[in-house]
C-alpha cells in the first residue's frame, strides 16, 4: 500500500514537472498548488491541483501519524477517495488527447477497474451500516452516467478548446489544416503573392494572464503596398527590465480578406523589434517571415514591413 501510495506521488511529480517544461501552455509550479489560479483552462486545471493537495495532505499526515492521531489521520485518509475522479475529469478536462481513441479506452479501463473495486468494497459487510452503504452505492451508479455525459457535451463535443479556457493567443497558434477529420477546409485563392514585401499599419494591445506577471501582447496589422490582407501576432511572456517581454508563447495569422487566417503559426526568433515566424496554409505548405516594426507606446499603435525570403513551397529566389 506504502510503496504504490509513493509510486503515484512519483508519477504524478513527473507529470507536473513534465507540463512545466513544456513551452505550449503558460503553466507554473503554482498552478499545480494553488487551485483555479492557471490561465490555462483554470477550472480543469484546479482540479488536477485541488487532487494534488489532498494526496499531499494524505501524504505528510501520514508521515505524522503518530503524533496527529488515529482519528484525525483517518479523516484525512477518507480525502483520498476524491482525488481520484477530480483526476479523471482534469485529464478529461486538460488533455489536448481527450477525444483520442487510445485515451478514451484506459479512461473506460480505469473507470471499469476502480468502479469494481469500489462496489466489492461496499458489498464487504453487508448489511452494516446500510444507509452509508446505500449512499455510496447511488453514487457509485450515477457518478459513470454524469462523467459520460460531461465527456459528450465537453471534451468530446465542438469547440472544447475555447470553451475550456484556452488563452486566445494559443488557439491562434493551431493551423487552418488542423480541424476535425472529415470537416472540408475552404481553399480559396490568396491575395497574396510571393515572396512577399508589404508595409504595416496596426494597433497593439497588453493584458496579464496570470498571477505570476505573464503578460499577452495582440498585434493586429493590416498589410498594404505588396500585399493586401492582415497580419496579427500574438504572443504570452514574462516582462523583462528593458520594457521587452521574454517569449514563452506566440500565434502568428496571415491571409487575404477573405481568409484572415489562411497561413497560421509561431514566432521562431525575437529579438526586440525583430520577428522572425514560420507559417504553413492548410496544404501544409510552409514559409517563413521576416517583420521589423517599430512601436508608438503613446497611441497604441505599431508600424513596419513584413517580408518572406521564399514562396509557400520552400524555394527561395
């Protein structure tokens, strides 16, 4: 029991380092702690930290057994039967992979596995305190039938994403090709020409997105002169001493009128003013950017140039 306990807290560790160091989402060490204060998808983040905090109370009061006291150690002992389905609806919640045959069939496994364990549990002295018992075992019933239900109009239904929490700056940042299999994707002619020289005109905007300092920035620029379309950039990091921002996330959209974000990707490389950015078309075909803009911090206001050294293929001039 001692060394299963420890190996979940180990799993668990790797799995919240392992989200820390991966640059898609804005998370902290403090997100896995602090409930509900991630900027990414806060509700179901929370969960995974609230389930989190109740195995490490379950863990040090254990340590401290002696001293608390048998009672008071088993009341926090009973906590741990919550962790469990608070974890499985962050993971359903979370997880880019919910809708994922593979996941759904260990979810299904897991669910099968403990709700049998579970049920043997509750059949284990019977008929003693049968109202308990009874209790447990409505919920035992009910508790599959809602997480099916909240699968189907959550993670499982239209636009989980958005709805979820996703910053806006990291739903930018999927391409136009990257929708539901067996959704058409709209090809219509670009605008655009290549390789691309066009000036810009545009506004920018900054909100913070957490409670650790991050910061987003909102470029959206309209192209002119050898392009006639928009160019918007987004992009999430921590503020740096020299009125910069470090880069943690970034969006890059361009296209024509008609299809503002025809060519969707990231920044590659900042360095102050200078942005360079890749971008590929739902063809799958890539490009990249060069953009040099120069800021007006009174108005709000951003202006400059973007160019590409190549065409859409990947062959340069």
């Amino acid at each position: 029991h001692r060394n299963l306990s420890l190996l979940a807290l180990l799993l668990l560790s790797i799995h919240i380092l392992t989200s820390i160091l991966d640059t898609f989402a804005p998370l902290g060490l403090k997100d896995a702690v602090i409930p509900f204060a991630s900027s990414y998808r806060p509700l179901w983040v929370g969960l995974g930290a609230l389930a989190f905090d109740i195995l490490l109370a379950v863990a040090l009061t254990s340590m401290v057994r002696r001293r608390l006291g048998y009672g008071a150690w088993r009341a926090v002992h009973w906590a741990a039967y919550a962790t469990w389905p608070l974890a499985v609806v962050h993971g359903l919640g979370t997880g880019t992979d919910s809708p994922q045959p593979w996941l759904l069939a260990i979810t299904t496994g897991c669910l099968v596995a403990v709700t049998s364990a579970v049920a043997w549990r509750i059949s284990i002295g019977w008929p003693s305190h049968r109202g308990v018992r009874t209790a447990a075992a409505w919920t035992l019933g009910l508790a599959p039938v809602g997480l099916l239900v909240f699968a189907v109009v959550g993670p499982l239904g239209s636009n989980w994403a958005a709805r979820s929490g996703t910053p806006p700056s990291l739903l930018a940042a999927v391409r136009p090709a990257a929708v539901q299999q067996g959704t058409s994707v709209p090809i219509v002619e670009s605008d655009i020409s290549f390789p691309l020289s066009a000036t810009l005109q545009g506004t920018i905007t900054q909100s913070q997105v957490s409670a650790s300092g991050l910061v987003e920035i909102d470029l959206k620029m309209t192209m002119s002169g050898g392009a006639n379309g928009s160019l918007d950039i987004g992009l999430v990091g921590q503020p740096t001493p020299d009125g910069g921002v470090g880069l943690s996330q970034s969006a890059v959209a361009m296209g024509p009128p008609i299809q503002p974000k025809l060519y969707g990707g990231r920044i590659t490389s900042l360095n102050g003013a200078q942005i360079e950015a890749s971008v590929s078309n739902a063809k799958g075909e890539t490009v990249p950017l060069t953009v040099s803009l120069s800021i007006d911090q009174a108005t709000q206001t951003v202006s400059g140039t973007v160019r590409s050294i190549g065409s859409p293929s990947g062959e340069t001039d």
